[in-house]
C-alpha cells in the first residue's frame, strides 16, 4: 500500500462511514469496480479508531455530560441504558448471523439492490422532516431503542446505511430530528468500537503492528478528518433540507450498478 492508497482509503472510510450511502457498501463496489482492496484487518482497525474519534470531536459535549452524569443525573442513566438496549440487536446479529453476513460481502449485485433501498429510506426522511415528532431523549422507552437497534442491525448488509437506518427508524417512533439525528450518531459509538474492538482482536492474532506503520497513521487522520467533515455535511445538508440529494445518489449507483451486471451477465 503507498501513500496515495491511504489517503484514498482513509477518505472513503471517513465520509461513508457517516453519510447516508453505506460505507460497507462502497467498498464492495471499489472492490469490484476499481480492484480496490484494503490492505488488511489492521489497516481497518485504524481507521475505524479514526472515524471513532470524529464521533466524540464532534459529539463531545453530549459525551461528556454523558459520562459526568452517568452516576449522578437520572437523565443521562436513562441515556445510558438507552444506548445499551439500541446496541444489543446489531451485536446478537452480528454474533449470530456472522457468517450469513460475510457471504453476502462478495455480491455487487445486492450491494446495487440494497443501495435503492437506502435511497427511499433517505427519501423518506426527507419528507417525515415536515412531519416531525416531537419526543425528546428523556420520553424515550426501551422500546424505541431496541426498534431503533434493529435498523441498526439491519445494515450490517452492505448497501444499506446505519446512519439513514436509525434515522429513519427514530423519526418512525415519533422522535424529534434532533433528537434522531443525537440518538443515532451516539448509538454508532459503541457499534463502532465493537467492531473496532473485534477487529483488533483479528489483527493480534495476525501478527500485530505493520512494519509501514506511518501509512496506517496516515490513513486514520485522514479517515478523523473526513468522518469530521462528512457528519457536519450530514448536519447541515438535513437541517437545510436538501437531504434528499443522497436518496437520488443512491439511486443513480445502484441503478448504474444493477444494470451493468446485467448487461455484463444476463440471466
């Protein structure tokens, strides 16, 4: 891997990661359009621990009141918990269906199929902002977080977004935009470091640090950088109501997608 590849690789981490295009998605498709690989479970483990970091650079403030008040304010014991119970359905999926998700990280096809999917999700959420809700963090139930959770835990198949999943998910169970868009971006946390810590269990088994080890840096700092910008862009693209541009991204990729397999491998 040279430089160029790092940088290329930390940048496509870091914006769809965040954006609502599926990151897992993209990378299948670089895979099977342009060759593009990742150099391995290490180079992973670095980058997602950059786009980690853009979550609490970002975030910081509802992180720290969260930990502040973790044994001292019911509010954000409430949050807590919350936070826990949306991370069970992605993880009990994961552990389960482990190897059901791998097999299908080979099919661009699907990839194509699943991204018109998240088109309409994100088309959705556009128009549910004229209809929003209006319950806030503390009228959440637990209910509401294992539902949202269970989107969550639906886009683990590659094509489909976590971000606009939950989103959608949120504002189906009548929660405010803020409150979905906070909800959401606070539950990528602990599913981030889960797979983050997963991957890093894979890469001490594999042997540990890389020799070119500078590159992998590279690559986590430009994944921070770009997962910093690309939430902001999430933010100010729903708040000035011009979300619906990813839906129609979507769309033009997974058609793009679905109907050059076809035409290079018809039925």
């Amino acid at each position: 891997m040279g430089l160029s590849e790092a940088v290329f690789l930390g940048i496509i981490q870091g914006f769809t990661e965040f954006l609502p295009v599926s990151s897992s998605g993209h990378l299948v498709l670089l895979q099977y359009f342009l060759g593009v690989k990742m150099p391995g479970v290490t180079f992973e483990v670095i980058t997602h621990t950059g786009t980690l970091l853009s979550i609490v650079w970002v975030f910081w403030q509802d992180i720290y009141n969260l930990i502040k008040g973790i044994t001292k304010s019911a509010q954000q014991q409430k949050l807590f918990l919350l936070l826990l119970a949306g991370t069970l359905p992605a993880g009990f999926m994961g552990l389960f269906f482990a190897s059901f998700f791998k097999g299908i990280f080979e099919n661009p096809q699907l990839v194509g199929l699943m991204l018109l999917f998240t088109g309409f999700i994100v088309f959705f959420i556009a128009r549910l902002e004229r209809v929003q809700g209006n319950r806030l963090i503390g009228e959440m139930h637990w209910k509401d977080a294992i539902i949202i959770g269970l989107f969550q835990g639906i886009a683990i198949i590659p094509g489909i977004s976590r971000s606009g999943s939950t989103i959608f998910g949120a504002l189906l169970r009548g929660l405010s935009r803020e409150t979905a868009v906070r909800f959401s971006f606070l539950l990528a946390l602990p599913a981030i470091a889960g797979a983050t810590v997963l991957e890093l269990f894979n890469m001490l088994q594999l042997g540990g640090w890389p020799e070119n080890y500078s590159l992998y840096i590279i690559g986590a700092i430009v994944s921070f950088i770009s997962g910093i910008l690309a939430i902001r862009t999430f933010l100010r693209l729903l708040a000035g109501g011009k979300f619906i541009y990813f839906a129609y991204y979507c769309w033009l990729v997974g058609i793009f997608t679905i109907i050059y397999l076809f035409i290079k491998s018809p039925v």
